[in-house]
C-alpha cells in the first residue's frame, strides 16, 4: 500500500512537472511572438516614453503611445496585420519658451500583408501601405499634414533569436498649407534574444531621417520584458533606456528610458 502511494505522487509530481515544462514552453512561445511585428497575435501595447534636452531651454517630453495590433486572416495562405500608434503627448518648451502642450499627436497606421508560413530558409516578411493621418489637437503636437508611403519588415527567429528591421518612408500628400512638408524615412534595425522563462532582450534604434532638414534623428534602445500571467491574462511588462547618438539641432539629447505594458490575446 506504501509503495502504491509512493508510485502515485511520483507520478503526480511528474505530472506537474510536465504541466509546468509546457506552459513555460508556451509562454516562451508568445514571449517570442512579440518580438515579431506581423506575428498572428493581437496585442495592445501601451508605451511610455520621456525625453529631454529639446531646444534652448532643455524642454522635455513625455510620450504614451497606444499601439494596438490585430492580425486579419486573408485565407490560408494570407495574413493582413494592421499596426496603429496613437500617441498621447506633454511636453513643456520643446521649441524654446514655447509653453505646455498636451493632447493627441498624428496617427501612424500600417497595414502588412504578410504569408502566414515563413520562407524555407525561416524568412517572415511583410510589406504595404502606412499612413500619417493629421488627428494632432494642437499645432505643436503634430504636422498638420496628410501622408502616405511604403511600409516593410524582414526578420528571422532563430531558437532564442530574433533579428530583423521595420522601415518606412512617409511623404505628404495633403493638408495645411501653410505647414512644412513631409518627408520622412523610418528604420528599426532590431536583435532580441528570449529566455526560455520568457525574459526578452531587446536592442534596436527607431531612426528617423527627415528628408526636408537633412537632419538625422537617432536613438538606440535597450530594453527587458517579461511575460506574465494575471489569471488568463497573458501580459508583458518592459523598462529600459535609450541614448540619442544624433538629433536634430533642437532635437532631444543625452538619456531617456521608457517603460510598458502590453495586453496579449493569443487565439
């Protein structure tokens, strides 16, 4: 009778110890999934960004972009990605003594049509249109411009691994013509390496070339996540820092950090 309880909670634990070797495989699973920009996830990011040292009087800004992102399957071969970021932005004398603003800035959307199978060399890629559209509630927040452009992005995940690149370029067609043009090219080189406890690191740079300055905008970025659970609710907390290699004159210089959460609903 001893040796049949014995037998039973040996099998018990390594029933648990299974359960628990899948769930943490699967959390590293989606943990993986969010370092991939036309991944078959719906996500709902929400990213908070400070920086500092604009213009003459060391203005400073604080950014909160809601970035939702829902995937639309095409057909079975097909997926169409749609990526928003709506941010919400303070900022006090980013052009000397120029005051507080606070409110909507422009909205960016993208759309990726993306195959739902990566290449057989393990290649995911996307491309389509992306859109500056003028939604800013106040003139100093946005471009009051229209514009529309090209999108693409290329990556492979490689076990821990995920390395690839998001760019874009956005040109004005429309609005306020008393506005300055835009012209704009967007790169987002990224490298990220996922534990299998579902810690993620990530190390990017958002670039922005303005093409109507010829002025370079360059931050590079290192961050941590960690997946988490609350009940069912899969969620992703992130903290790290960038550092402004280059900016406009006026531009944001030194330190800045960023923090975030994201709301995963994997199918």
């Amino acid at each position: 009778m001893r040796l049949r309880s014995v037998s039973v909670c040996t099998f018990a634990a390594a029933l648990c110890f299974a359960a628990s070797g899948v769930a943490q495989e699967a959390d590293n699973d989606l943990a993986k999934k969010l370092s991939n920009p036309v991944a078959s996830l719906i996500s709902v990011p929400f990213q908070f960004n400070y920086d500092s040292g604009y213009g003459p009087n060391e203005g400073n800004r604080e950014t909160l972009n809601i970035q939702p992102v829902i995937p639309f399957s095409l057909n079975d071969d097909w997926n169409l990605i749609s990526r928003t970021i709506v941010p919400v932005i303070w900022q006090n004398d980013i052009a000397g003594p120029s005051g507080s603003q606070f409110g909507i800035g422009d909205i960016t959307q993208s759309f990726f049509l993306s195959p739902k199978e990566p290449t057989a060399s393990g290649i995911v890629w996307g491309v389509g249109p992306v859109f500056l559209l003028p939604t800013a509630t106040d003139d100093m927040l946005g471009t009051g411009k229209l514009g529309l452009g090209p999108t693409a992005v290329v990556l492979k995940q490689d076990g821990p691994w995920t390395v690839g690149a998001l760019a874009n370029h956005i040109w004005s067609v429309a609005g306020d013509g008393g506005r300055a043009d835009v012209s704009s090219t967007f790169l987002q080189p990224f490298v990220s390496y996922t534990t299998s406890n579902a810690w993620t690191f990530t190390l990017n740079t958002e670039s922005t070339y303005d093409w109507e300055q010829n002025d370079w905008a360059v931050p590079i970025n290192l961050q941590v996540s960690k997946l988490l659970k609350f009940g069912e609710q899969p969620v992703s907390l992130s903290a790290g820092a960038r550092y402004w290699a280059t900016a406009p004159e006026n531009g944001p210089e030194g330190w800045g950090f960023r923090i975030g959460l994201t709301l995963l609903f994997p199918k």
